[in-house]
C-alpha cells in the first residue's frame, strides 16, 4: 500500500535497528566514511600548484627501493628537493620521468 508514510504503515512499519532500510543505510554511510578516509590519507596539498611526494611514497609509486631512488638522486636520473636531511620529489617530475623512459609495444 503506497502512502504519505513512504510505503509503510505507520502503526506496524517502524524502523529499528535490525531493519533492512536501517541496515543498509549504515553500511551506506560505513562504505563513505572508509572513502573519505581513504581520500584523506592519499590526498597531499597542493604547494603552487605542485604535489610534492617523500621517498617512501615514491618508492611505493615506482615499486622500487629506496635505495633505488637515492641512486637515481646521486646519478641524476630523477630530481628531487632537499631540505635539510627531508628529501622531497615533485609528483609531476616523477610523471615526465616515466613518460620520457616510456617504450612503445610493437603491433
């Protein structure tokens, strides 16, 4: 029966906790809660209009070690800032090296 109640009747269809609407919509808001955590932990800001990246976070990018890196740092094969002991790479060097070193498949 279709009413003003959204379908249910007001004296038998309460909503509890174990109800399937109920239920639902925590899982609903669990699966955005887990999203935006996610987003949170990945997101960087934005430092004029540049993402900058630590080795760790590149290392995993790259699927290399960080030794790997600090090798390519010392050979000049990637660029990176340094300040201090801190040593940050820019995401779009990272993205022009990878795209520079790209090898075309054959057809």
């Amino acid at each position: 029966m279709d009413n003003h109640y959204g379908g249910f009747e007001p004296n038998n269809g309460l909503l509890t906790k174990n109800s399937p609407q109920v239920i639902a919509f925590f899982a609903a808001l669990d699966r955005m809660l887990d999203g935006l955590e996610r987003m949170a932990k990945e997101c960087r800001p934005v430092l004029n209009g540049e993402r900058y990246l630590t080795d760790i976070e590149v290392s995993k990018w790259l699927k290399v070690s960080r030794r790997t890196l600090q090798e390519w740092r010392y050979n000049g094969i990637i660029g990176y800032v340094q300040l201090g002991s801190k040593i940050l790479f820019r995401q779009s060097d990272i993205q022009k090296l990878l795209e520079a070193n790209l090898r075309e498949a054959l057809e």
